[in-house]
C-alpha cells in the first residue's frame, strides 16, 4: 500500500470504492491485514497518526467505544498502560479520535494485529483505516495535492 505503486491503481481503486461504500466485507482479511501493515510500517509516522485520528473522527461514537474498549482491554493485557503512553481519557466511550488514534498504533505489537481482525469490529476498522488511506492517496495523485501537507 505505501508507497503508492502505479502498478497497484485497481488495488486503490477497490479499497476507495469500499470507502465511499461504507463497506469493507468484500476486502479479503489477509489482504486488508498485509496493506494495513505495510501502511502503518512505511508510510511517514505523522502520516499515520492523522489517517488513523481522520478514520475515528467519521466512527460513530458508539462503535469507536466499542472497538477501544476491546482494544484497551488486550493491550492491558499485555502489560500496555495508557496514561503512561500519553492517552488523556482511558473511557473507551469518550475518547477522542487522537487518543483512539494512538491506541490503535500500540496494536501494532506482534500477534496484536492477527488478534484483533478476529473481532468483526476491529477488522472493520482496520479496513476503513487502510480503504480511507487508499482514498487519500488516489485523492492526491490525481489533484496533485498532498495528504496532510506531505506528498505522495
């Protein structure tokens, strides 16, 4: 998924369309889990950040709290403690899109990712994540402009 890959423009194309769609069922698991990664692991950190925090912003509140709350609870697990990584309102139903934003990057420990597309909520997220990053990109190749101030 990043960098952008001319090569790749249906593979965009698809993800975009599911955006626009509000529906990701279509996306294969594996696929969404190996675009995602490579995104989260290549693309620049801010970049990141504000696709993730973007992605939250349009969740309705409701399912954002309910995808933290399971998230939460498996990085606590884990020994993950969130005031310690800077997350201002642990209250899964009243976090803000920044503070799901950067939970959802310390999902990004081994095993965490494989875990979370089990639950239909978390893989509905990750493929909203990677399907809005697609839309961007396709976005900015097209009008020339930059993501969030970066180029692609």
């Amino acid at each position: 998924m990043w960098p952008y890959d001319q090569n790749r423009q249906q593979m965009y194309q698809n993800y975009a369309n599911s955006w626009d769609q509000g529906s990701y069922h279509q996306l294969p698991n594996q696929e969404v889990q190996q675009n995602y990664q490579q995104f989260v692991q290549n693309a620049p950190p801010n970049m990141v950040q504000q696709v993730h925090e973007q992605y939250f912003q349009q969740m309705p509140p409701q399912q954002r709290g309910n995808l933290m709350q399971g998230l939460l609870s498996g990085l606590m697990q884990r020994g993950f403690n969130p005031q310690q990584a800077g997350i201002q309102n642990t209250d899964p139903y009243g976090m803000s899109p920044q503070d799901a934003a950067r939970v959802m990057g310390y999902a990004q420990q081994p095993g965490m990712l494989q875990q979370l597309m089990g639950n239909p909520v978390a893989k509905m997220a990750i493929a909203g994540v990677v399907a809005y990053a697609a839309k961007q990109m396709l976005g900015n190749r097209t009008s020339g402009s930059g993501f969030g101030g970066m180029n692609f």
